[in-house]
C-alpha cells in the first residue's frame, strides 16, 4: 500500500512533468486572454431534464426519519 502524501523524489510534479505540446501551450494562453462577457450564459445545460424549483421544493424530506450519520 502506498502512503497518499508520500513526497519522495518519484513524486509526480504537475508544474513540470505533464508533457505539453506547443499547441496546447498556445490554446491555453488564449483561453487565459479570453474574456467571457457572461460565463454563466449556458448554465441551465447543468441542469437535470424537467427540473424545476417547485418539483424541488415539493420533494419528500424524510424529516420523520433519524438523521443519518457517517
């Protein structure tokens, strides 16, 4: 088993060690100088099919339940 926070030399860099094309270089230096007028444009695409607040807020809350515990 290994240790999840070992820091020995082995241990992958992820400034320096991910191997990087010059077109990706390129893509994300004009991703960085890239300004979105309004990020948030296409946010309802995360949603589930047929969500709305109401079904939501109309969902069971199990409040007769005990409250569960890891």
């Amino acid at each position: 088993m290994t240790d999840s926070m070992n820091t020995d030399a082995q241990t992958l860099d992820l400034e320096q060690d991910i191997p990087t094309t010059e077109e990706d270089i390129r893509v994300l230096r004009e991703l960085r100088a890239a300004h979105v007028k309004d990020a948030l444009v296409h946010i309802e695409r995360l949603l589930a099919p047929g969500w709305t607040l109401s079904a939501t807020a109309a969902r069971p809350r199990f409040k007769d339940y005990p409250p569960f515990k890891l």
